[in-house]
C-alpha cells in the first residue's frame, strides 16, 4: 500500500469515527480495529512500509 493510500484510508477511517455520536463510539472504535483505553480509541494501523497510529477521545463532538 502506498504512503498516499495508507494516509487517505486513516483520514477516512478517523472520519467515520467522528462522525459517530458518544453513544455509538465503542463500535466504531471496533469496527476500526481498536481498543478503548479510559476515554480514548486508540488506532494501530501497520504494514511493513507505514505505520498509522491514532487516538481518537471517546466524547469528542461529531
């Protein structure tokens, strides 16, 4: 995957879990393959040429 592809899926994927009410936040934080650490969706995303990592506060207004 190029670096281009890599950065447009993660703002993509970050855009779909902001776009998700508070409610809802801990599925999207699955669905991107993350984990909740107190307050926060925190992201890994890795291949062997990038890495993306990213938090994402659970009651941040979408």
């Amino acid at each position: 995957m190029s670096a281009r592809a890599c950065i447009a899926t993660a703002l993509a994927l970050v855009a779909t879990a902001l776009a998700v009410p508070v409610a809802n936040a801990l599925s999207p934080c699955a669905d991107l393959g993350g984990t909740v650490e107190a307050t926060t969706c925190e992201v890994h995303i890795g291949t062997p040429g990038h890495t993306v990592d990213m938090s994402v506060p659970l009651d941040h207004p979408g």
